[in-house]
C-alpha cells in the first residue's frame, strides 16, 4: 500500500514549468499589489497642509503645524510657494514649507525624493525669473548655491541608499534626478535661445545644471550597476516587473497630460513630446527583449530609462506650454552633450515641424 | 513588498503539492498546471485585498479543491473512464525511469477504483500528508467521519491490491 502513494508523491512539476508558471505570477503580483492604502498619485505633497494630513505620525502633525502657525498663519504658508527669490515671502517658502515638508519624511528613500524636488524647485524658479527678465547676479547666486546643496544631498542620501542595502531606491532616485537635470537643462536653454538678455543671464546657471546633470547620469549608470550586481536575481528581476509597470503607467500618465496641454502649445512642442513618448514606447520593447533573455538587469535599466524619457517629455511640455515657448527649430548642438554615457547609440527621432524642415533630438 | 515575499515563497514551497493534487484528480497535465496557477492566482487575489492568511497551506489547498469542484461541475457528469479517454497523459518529469512511469500510472488507476470519499481522504492523508483534523476542515465533514472513511477506504485498497500479489 505504501508504495502506491510513494508513486503518487512522485508526480511534480519539471522545472520549466515551475519557473514559468512562478515567472507569471510574479508578473501579476506586481500588477496587483497590496490594496492597504489608497495609491499614491503625486509622490511629493507640497502644500504643508495636505502633507498634514496624509501623514500619520502625531508628531509630525504637531511639529509642522507649529511651523506653519509661527509664520502668522496658514495664509502666509500658502502664498509663500508661490515666491521667487528676491521676493519677501521667499524665504518663508525655502525654511518654513520645504524645511516643515522635510520634517515629516522619514524613510531615507523618501528623504533623498524630497531633496531632488527641492533640487528642482530651485531651477523651476530660475526659469520663472528667466522669463520675466529679473533673473540677476544676486538670484542667481542663491539659486546656484540652493541647487547645489540640494544636489549634494540627493547624492549622499543615494550612498546612504546604497550602504543601507537599498541598491534599488539609490538607482531610482538617480534617475528621478537625472531626467528632472536633463529637462530643466533643456528648458533653461530655449528660453535663452528666445532672447539674448535671457541667454546672457541664464548662462553661469545653465553651465552649472549641464555639469550636475552629467553628474548624475553617472551616478545613475553606477547604481544600476551596483543594483544588478549586489541585489539577488530574483530581487532584481521583480524590481524588472514592476518598473515596466510604472513606465508604461508613466507613458499613459503622459499621453494623457500632452493631450491636455494641447491647446496651450506649440504645435512642434506637441509633436516633440509625442516623438519622446514614441521613444520611450521603443525602449520598453528593447527592454521587454531583455526580460525574455533573463537580462533583469538590463530591463531594469531599459525600464528606469523608459520611465525617464516619459517623465521628461512632461516637463518639457509643463514648461514650454507655462512660458509659451515657441519650439526652437534651429539643431541644439548641446543636446548631444547630455546623451547616455552608456548608450552605444544615441536615439535619434526626426520630426518635420510645421515649416516642413526636420530636427533631430538627441535623446 | 512583505506579503510578495511570502507568496512567493508559499509557491516554490507548495507549488508541486497543488500540482499534483490537481493532476491525480484531473488526470491532464495541462488542466492540472492551469489550475495550479490558478489556485495561486487567486490567493493572491484575496492577499491583495489586504486579508491575513494564517496558514497558507490549507488555505492552497482549499482553493484548489474548490476549483477543482467547478471543474467538475462544467463538465457535467464525467465519468472515470472518460476521464482516462480525455488524453491522460502521464506526462511525468522525463529524467524518471519508465517504470516508475508505469507504477505511478498504475498506483493512479488503483486509486480511481475506491469509491470516491474514501478516496478523496486517502490521497488527503497519504499523498499530501495532512492531519485527519486538517482533512476535516478541507472535506467539511467532522474528524470522525474522515477517521472512518480512511479505515475503510484502507480496507478497499488491501482487497484491490490483494489480486495483485
């Protein structure tokens, strides 16, 4: 009798179909993650006050709220975001707000987040000042100096990342601030390709932004590396997934918000993005490849750099339709300086513009 | 990111098990993988949904049982010998020598010849090594009953196999 079920015990599974059945549900795992909170749509809350309440420490509650009583008022808090340097308010924004917001982070991945948006603050303001002329020397200072102190930050928080076994957040934040350097670079210098005041004024700042961002596609390239190396295969195989799952959410986040942006834009604007996002869909199909050829490393990377091209194709688009840009037709030769130090090539698209002559971007 | 872990784990665990529980009761490797994901698929669901599972071998178990049963009920009223027609394929892994091929076939083919209750507890029992208390609660039916049913299925299984020696 023993032998009967013996025989019975034997029956299994090969190990093709083990992993390939395990291979499908790790997919759909990642599809469907735990519902425990609502999602999470906007990563960083900048107004206190709903950062406030989103967070669930009593402390934090009361620390911020104190920060935000001492500035006479949640009016005051309020107005203060929307200040530019050399305003009277400013400073009120940059150590009450953004000190109060970084009060109530605690993770260090959510930390380093934060200092990037701080990063970019800083040049959404240099933009703002750039356009209405009053970008000067002393702006410009505190900008430069804010910007690189936020950087610096963002680069210890990576290596904090790193030691604290957490490869995977250090390549992600990388890029987070990787495509934000890349599209204010771009942005800083089609406002000064409008006017010639504004090229002069943005330049010192646009050198700087230029050399921070090459920084950062380093550092980028060296945590990916360092997450397929250290992480296990299976860790790096699941981050693959789910970081396919955020692109392709991002490409639809940002097809979306072009359509919505249509109108206020440039046509060539429009048909940049576009050309972006057709990009980045190209890259999710390379990276698809490398999934199939067990590269989970590389489809990490192809994946993060999916999600990048998306995130700045909407910043472009943000800032071009904010500032009325009028798309430059002329070829930026400074394009090509910001490439991938990885790539082997650099992807081209040509897009005709409305006066029928064609660009290539460098991307 | 927890709870992923864990499911995982459960599958490399108790992937096989759900296997072949699925595939002595349906007898077509295919069907049996499908419902194997399935089982595990839905688990997950349910985990989704931010429900705690105590113990994640049971509840495997009860799912695919579960699903099992609607199989069945699709199928209307299949009986065995139509379910030996339906391609039974063996399909056992390939670097196993032909005759422990034959013997689990066999053993499979000796089982289906219990009456159905017994043998549900048996290869409960015997094949997936669960406690009489835990069989009760898979079956619905009391301990007492599932005790009974194995003695007699046991008593069934030494007079089938009796002409065999």
């Amino acid at each position: 009798m023993d032998p009967i079920f013996k025989q019975l015990q034997k029956i299994t599974l090969n190990n093709a179909e083990r992993v390939s059945v395990r291979n499908t549900l790790l997919a759909f795992i990642q599809k469907n993650p735990v519902r425990t909170e609502p999602p999470v749509r906007h990563l960083y809350q900048e107004s206190i006050l709903s950062a406030l309440f989103n967070n669930k420490s009593m402390t934090a509650k009361l620390i911020a709220s104190l920060l935000v009583a001492a500035s006479a008022g949640s009016g005051v808090s309020y107005a203060a975001e929307g200040s530019l340097p050399g305003d009277l308010l400013y400073p009120v924004k940059i150590h009450v707000n953004e000190t109060a917001r970084a009060a109530i982070t605690f993770s260090a991945e959510s930390k380093a987040g934060w200092d990037v948006r701080r990063a970019e603050r800083r040049l959404e303001e240099a933009e703002e000042l750039a356009a209405e002329g009053r970008l000067n020397a002393e702006t410009r200072r505190s900008i430069e100096g804010n910007l690189k102190t936020y950087t610096d930050s963002v680069r210890r928080g990576i290596v904090e990342l790193k030691l604290d076994n957490n490869a995977k957040a250090g390549a992600e934040v990388s890029s987070q601030l990787e495509a934000s350097l890349r599209a204010h670079e771009r942005i800083l210098t089609e406002l000064g390709d409008e006017k010639e005041t504004v090229r002069i004024d943005v330049g010192p700042i646009l050198l700087k932004v230029r050399s921070e961002a090459k920084d950062a596609t380093r550092a980028r390239v060296e945590a990916e590396d360092n997450f397929s190396i250290k992480a296990s295969t299976n860790d790096v195989e699941a981050a693959a997934r789910g970081k396919l799952q955020a692109a392709e959410n991002k490409i639809s986040e940002v097809t979306a918000f072009i359509a919505s942006k249509k109108e206020s834009s440039d046509a060539a604007a429009t048909a940049d993005a576009e050309a972006r996002l057709k990009v980045a869909e190209n890259v999710i199909i390379e990276g698809k490849a490398r999934l199939d050829a067990e590269d989970y490393g590389e489809a990490f990377a192809a994946f993060q750099k999916a999600h990048r091209t998306a995130e700045e194709a909407k910043l472009l688009v943000n800032a071009r339709s904010n500032f009325k840009i009028k798309f430059n037709l002329k070829e930026h030769e400074n394009a090509s300086s910001t490439s991938d130090e990885n790539d082997d090539d650099n992807t081209k698209v040509e897009i005709k513009s409305k006066g029928n002559m064609k660009l290539k971007i460098g991307i | 990111m927890k709870e992923q872990k864990k499911f995982i784990e459960a599958y490399d665990t108790y992937a096989d098990a759900i296997f072949r529980h699925c595939f002595i009761r349906i007898s077509n490797r295919e069907k049996a993988k499908d419902i194997m994901q399935d089982t595990f698929t839905r688990t997950w669901e349910y985990i989704a949904k931010g429900n705690e599972i105590k113990n994640i071998r049971a509840f495997l178990f009860r799912v695919a049982n579960n699903i099992i049963v609607d199989t069945y009920r699709k199928k209307r009223e299949v009986s065995l010998d139509e379910l030996r027609e339906w391609g039974f394929d063996p399909g056992f892994d390939e670097s196993e020598k032909n005759q422990t091929a034959i013997d689990a076939r066999s053993a499979i083919a000796m089982m289906e010849k219990l009456d159905a209750k017994y043998r549900e507890v048996m290869l409960l029992r015997y094949v997936d090594e669960f406690l009489p208390k835990e069989i009760a609660k898979i079956v619905g039916e009391s301990e007492n009953i599932v005790s009974v049913r194995i003695h007699r299925g046991l008593a069934q299984l030494r007079k089938i196999i009796a002409p065999q020696q």
